[in-house]
C-alpha cells in the first residue's frame, strides 16, 4: 500500500505542475488574442487574474503601495504588471514560479517513485524557472520562458507515462492532474468565455467581426483549438465552445472527459465509495450547466457551481486517501 504521505506529495506535485503549465498556456494565448485583435476593442489584460482568482491580490503586488490602478497606468505597465504576478511573482503562491517550486519540493522527497528521468526534468525546469524569474515577464524572453514551462510539463507527462510504472503512486498523480486541468477548463470558462458571451455587440461596433477571434483564444487557453475544429467541423461559435469543453468525453482537457479519467483512476484504488459519489455529484452539475451555453452571467454562475462540487470532491479524495493515518 502507498503510504499517504507519499500519495499526498504526488498529488500535489501533479497539481503544481499542471497549475504552472496551464497559467503559463493561459498567459501566452492571451498574448497572441490581444496580438490578433484590434487595438479600438480595447481587450485587457486584467481578465487573466479573475480566472486564477488573484483579481483582488495584484492591487497590492507593486510594493509602492499604489496598487496597480488601470485608469492611471499604461497599458503597457499594466500588461506588465499582471504577467509578472502570474508567472514570475513567488510572493503569489499560484504563479508559474511558485507552482514550479511547489512542484519540485514535493517530488524532492518521493522522488525515488517516479522514474529519474522525470525527476532531472522538474529539477531543471526549476532551476530554469527560478533563474530566469527576474526577466521572465519581458516581452522579449515571455514566449521562451513560457514554452519551456508547458514543454516541460508535457515532457514530464510523456516520461511517468511510458516509463513509471502504473501502480497506486501513479493513479494519485492522475487524480491530481485531472482535478487540476477540470479546475482550470471551468475557471477559463466561467470567466474569459462568459465574458465574451456578455460582450455588449450593440454598444462596441466590430466585436461581432471578430467573435471568432476571441473563441480562438478561449479555446488556445485549453489548448483545444485544433481538436474542437476536428469535432465540430463548423464554425469556431460560443456554445459550440462551451458544449466542446463541458461535454466532449474524449477531448483530455473538457470536464466531461476529466471526470471520466477520476473515476477511472479512483477505480483502481482500495474502496473509493465515498469519492465516486463525489464524481457522480460533479457529473450532474456539469449535467445542469450545459444549459447555460449561451448566456454569459448564467455561466458564470454555473461554473462557480461547478468548481464549488470539484472542489468537494477534492476534499473526499483527501479524505479517503491523502490523510495522513487514514
């Protein structure tokens, strides 16, 4: 049996580095969005900090006590100052940096069960990472830090996937990063989706010209451009989107799809009664939000639910599992 301390540790360092390369992915397709549309739109940076939640903590990460106020500061400062708090900021515990360096202390002291290979290629990224933190956020090293961050994350996948072997230590890292990227696919479409849903057309003359452009971006931000174009084969329209990343239950980014990995994953473990009725609560949730596909406040609010009943099922992994004496 694997210890709970053990699982614990795997679990959050699958977290962490899913959290790091999805923030990453999620700073660079906003990057490209606000590179492909025009600049009368008038598209913001500040969005990225409502879906990791930090909206209300990068106020107070200038350390000149100002905070970072918009109506008065550059568009450039401002771009600045939220790709800084997410992927450079060790103050901010769910940035790139920070999530990478959780990540590692984690697997430091388990690292004997995952193959070493794996382990040289976290250590590294830490030290990459850490090294490079100060200039990260800069316009001319972003994508290269980024890319080494999401590169890293999938290479680090590739390696436990074909040469760990797939016992308990293993399911616990999918658990983990299944819950991590459900959390995230709700997070980018309780927030950035919802907000184009509820863009007022009628008020701002030429978002409708580019509605295809911004579900590109909220597609980007999951990854999952080029398999919704393969699924739908129609054109890139909003509650095409949303039902894409709710429902697909073959896309390994959509809710619909995680939570199948869980209950796959959860069945190969000793007596996981209490968290499959979880998964079955987080189903029917997801189930209920499909409804709201087309009205961005309604989906907001749908996926705050859901996020609320992924977090639950969280708690009752931990609970059976990752207690320490359960």
């Amino acid at each position: 049996m694997l210890l709970a301390r053990v699982a614990d540790r795997l679990y959050w360092a699958a977290r962490y580095l899913e959290r790091a390369e999805d923030t990453a992915r999620l700073v660079r397709a906003h990057g490209e969005l606000m590179a492909d549309l025009p600049p009368r739109l008038d598209t913001r940076w500040e969005p990225l900090l409502a879906v990791v939640g930090s909206g209300v903590r990068v106020l107070d990460a200038n350390g000149d006590g100002s905070g970072v106020q918009t109506q008065t500061r550059s568009a450039l400062d401002v771009e600045m100052a939220v790709v800084r708090f997410l992927a450079t900021d060790r103050a901010n515990p769910s940035s790139v940096v920070s999530s990478v360096i959780a990540a590692r202390e984690n697997l430091r002291t388990t690292r004997d069960t995952v193959p070493r290979e794996g382990w040289h290629v976290v250590n590294d990224l830490y030290l990459y990472v850490t090294t490079e933190a100060d200039r990260g956020a800069d316009r001319r090293v972003r994508d290269r830090y980024l890319g080494r961050v999401i590169a890293d994350g999938r290479r680090i996948d590739g390696i436990l996937a074909t040469a760990m072997t797939h016992d308990e230590a293993y399911v616990m890292w999918r658990l983990g990063r299944a819950i991590e990227r459900a959390d995230m696919t709700t997070r980018v479409l309780g927030v950035r989706a919802a907000a184009v849903l509820s863009l007022p057309e009628h008020l701002t003359p030429g978002v409708e010209d580019h509605d295809e452009v911004q579900w590109m971006g909220v597609l980007r931000s999951v990854w999952g451009l080029q398999m919704y174009q393969r699924a739908v084969r129609g054109p890139i329209e909003g509650s095409s989107v949303v039902r894409f990343l709710l429902e697909h239950d073959r896309f390994p980014r959509a809710v619909r799809a995680l939570l199948r990995e869980i209950r796959l994953a959860l069945s190969e473990l000793p007596e996981p009664g209490g968290p499959l009725d979880a998964v079955a609560d987080v189903e029917a949730v997801v189930r209920d939000a499909s409804a709201a596909s087309t009205d961005g406040h309604a989906l907001d609010a749908a996926m705050d639910q859901v996020q609320l009943a992924i977090a639950r099922l969280d708690q009752r992994i931990h609970e059976r599992y990752l207690r320490i004496g359960a």
